[in-house]
C-alpha cells in the first residue's frame, strides 16, 4: 500500500498510456521513499509486482478501510494492490490547503475550485453530496450553504454535565446517535441507562457478589455468598469482614474459596470445641486438630487450599486489628 502523505508518490502524473512506467531517481535506484520502494514495473494492464516485475503472486487479504483485494509477490515477498485500482487513488491533500476554494455563496469544490462537480448521493443528514469531475481531485463535499455547524441543545454530557457538546457518530451497540462533549473529549450516549450495584446489607447471611463488584462466571450458574453454615456469631461478623476485604482485588472462585474455608472451620469448632468464644480462645493445638481433622477425608490438594485460606483470613485480619480481645461482634461487624 502507498502511504499518503506529503512525500508519497503521486499517481496521477503517471502516463498510463504507455506499457511500462519507470520511477527512479537519477542517482538512486531501487531505495526506499519513505520505507517503501520504488515502483519500477507499472502497468495499469497487467497484474504483476510493481517492485520486481515478478508475476507469480498470491491473494493476501483484503485492506481494512476499502476493501481491495491485496497480493503478495513470491519473490520479493511485497504486499500490492491491482493496478487499475490504484489508478484512482490519489494523494490526500494537507489539511492546511484543504477548504481553499470556499465560497458559501457558489457551489465550487471547496479544494480546487472549479464549478464542474456532479451529485453523489445522499449524506446520513438527507443533505445532497457533490463530488468535483477533475479526475486530479474528485472532492467529495456537499453545499457549502449546509456546511454551518447546527448548534445542539438539549443534550447534556453524562460525565462532566456540559452543554457544549456535538454530534460524534453513531453508537455501534444500539445503532443510536452519539455525542462528543468538547470540554472533557468523552463520547457517550444521552440514553444510556447507567448501571448501578445494588445495595450491600451487612445483616444479611447470603450475599450477592455483584454487590461487592465481583462477576461470576456465567458457567457456575450461581453469584451467591452463603454465610449461613457459620454457626459462630463472632467468626461469621469475621468472615463477612474478611470476605469484603478479599473482594476489591479477587476474583469470584477465589472469594468463594475463602469462605468455603471458613466453613469447613466453623464445622469443625462446632463439633469439637464449642466452648470456643472468640478469637482469644484459637491456639495452636486447636490449629493442628484441625489440620489432623481435615487429613481423615480430604485429599492433600484440598487440605492445602483450607490451610492456605485460613492462614490469609489470620493474616489479614491481625494485620488490621481485627482480632483485638475488646471488639465486639457488632464492632466488628462495622
């Protein structure tokens, strides 16, 4: 592909008449304009590398923005286009000498100026376009009468809540018009509904993890924390604290883990020690009953994990202060 810019090689002043065209500098050859080489082999009648003459190539995709079909030469290994496409394409002019025909009182080409120009359609504003017939620039602009920018009123910029704002295409979900605030450069849509977490309730025993801002993933079937199994006041208050801390930075199966964790603990205080009031009463026996309590039934992959999340939930909450002797349930709860 050419590039388009000052520098590139202009096609139009190429005599297409004849069989083949040479481009090169009188004491350069073969270099590269730009990163890109020259053309030496041209011909508008046969498709061949413009670079090496070679005629043996393969399709390699079509370009993004036209649609033209690309080759690829085998020898050189160089992308190209068909010949008699790129006869139309032509050099974009610099924005500072674009507009310098305007006039809003003569339907001219606003680039070079002449009153030659023909209809091509209707823009998306059911305004007539023109296209100029000079095969060196066909423009394409529409009455310069049309061509005053429509003040917009009524809309709003959803972010910053300015009233200058214009119009910035349209919105590719829904197919809506969309707008550009022109103080904070944001693109957004007037009647987008904004989304809003629904409210967390600390006195609940089943959570819904959208209300910490985490997603499930859709193949679980399920987005709920279940708090009921601890049977502990003071160890459930713990968890919930806990379960709010580990949400801001993980994911859904990983808060999930911590609190089938905490479960499974909870079980096993209710069964063999229940005279345990807090955390002043956790030691470490207790802690290795229960790592023999887990090695009765649970393959060494699972005790792992409930070791690992018990031993974070003791670490995050003594690093916070959670654990002090006279909070109380509800204090810890806040």
């Amino acid at each position: 592909m050419l590039r388009k810019d000052e520098q590139s090689i202009e096609l139009d002043l190429i005599d297409y008449s004849k069989p083949e065209v040479v481009i090169s500098n009188s004491d350069i050859n073969n270099q590269e304009i730009n990163g890109h080489k020259e053309l030496i082999y041209f011909d508008s009648n046969i498709l061949c590398c413009p670079y090496c003459g070679d005629k043996d190539f393969i399709k390699a995709g079509k370009s993004r923005v036209k649609k033209k079909q690309n080759y690829r030469c085998k020898k050189c290994k160089t992308d190209f286009i068909d010949p008699k496409s790129r006869e139309l394409c032509r050099r974009s002019s610099p924005k500072t000498s674009r507009d310098k025909y305007f006039n809003p009182n003569i339907l001219c080409c606003p680039e070079c100026g002449t009153t030659e120009v023909r209809k091509r359609g209707i823009y998306a504003d059911k305004e007539q376009q023109y296209q100029c017939k000079n095969n060196n620039c066909q423009r394409i602009f529409i009455d310069p009468k049309l061509r005053k920018i429509k003040k917009i009123t009524g809309i709003k910029c959803r972010f910053c809540h300015s009233e200058n704002c214009v119009k910035g295409g349209f919105v590719k979900s829904c197919s809506k018009q969309g707008y550009i605030c022109k103080d904070c450069g944001r693109k957004f849509d007037p009647d987008a509904k904004v989304d809003t977490l629904p409210k967390l309730s600390l006195s609940d025993d089943v959570w819904d993890a959208l209300t910490l801002g985490v997603k499930a993933p859709k193949t679980l079937g399920t987005r709920k924390l279940n708090f009921s199994p601890i049977c502990q006041p003071w160890l459930k208050a713990l968890a919930k604290k806990f379960i709010r801390f580990r949400a801001v930075n993980s994911k859904y199966n990983t808060i999930s883990g911590c609190l089938k964790a905490l479960r499974k603990f909870s079980r096993y205080l209710n069964e063999f020690y229940p005279e345990v009031n807090g955390m002043s009463d956790i030691n470490r026996e207790l802690i290795v009953d229960y790592v023999i309590y887990l090695n009765s039934d649970l393959k060494p992959n699972t005790i792992n994990d409930y070791v690992s999340k018990l031993k974070s939930f003791f670490e995050i909450g003594s690093r916070n202060n959670w654990f002090n002797s006279h909070l109380a349930p509800n204090r810890v709860n806040s």
